[in-house]
C-alpha cells in the first residue's frame, strides 16, 4: 500500500518498510541438524564459545562507530541560542 502512495502522490518512503517491521518480531532459529546427519558435520566452536569470541570485537566496532559519529546539529547550545533569539523579537500588532 506504502508503495502506491510513494508513487502516485509523492508520499515519503516509510522509515522502515513493513517486512522490515516483520524481520523484528519474529524470532529465527537455524538448525545443523540435518548437516551433521546427512553430512556427518561437526561445528568447530559451540555457539557460546562463538559469542564469547565474537562480541568483544563487535562491542568494540560499536564504539568506534558511536565516537566517529557526528554529534546531533539540533544540540542543546543550538536550543539555547535558539530561543534567546525567539524571546528577543517583538511581537508584532495585530491587524
């Protein structure tokens, strides 16, 4: 439906677009189980022994990301100047 009304009326796109919002509620779980019957597969690492290796980098890359950000241009020095100017302007007269 989003998509008609982005093309015939120019409307935004969505933020997030409905499968989107799908893809986050729903909980997804992956078996080996048919690899290692059919297969004879055996995982190197168990899935806490891959967290355990695996986060710390992650975490760290989020904090990377997080410091490199630009800080928000709507800040609070901006908000203050903002409204010292908007108290400052004369009203004008009615009519």
């Amino acid at each position: 439906m989003w998509q008609w009304l982005h093309f015939r009326f120019g409307l935004p796109k969505p933020l997030l677009e409905p499968l989107a919002v799908e893809r986050l509620y729903l909980d997804n779980y992956f078996s080996i189980a048919k690899a290692q019957r059919d297969l004879g597969y055996q995982p190197l690492f168990t899935t806490e022994q891959a967290m355990a290796a695996c986060l710390p980098y992650y975490v760290d890359l989020f904090h990377q990301m997080k410091g490199a950000a630009r800080p928000h241009a709507y800040d609070e020095p901006a908000r203050s100047q903002f409204r010292h100017n908007v108290r400052r302007q004369p009203i004008p007269p009615a009519g």
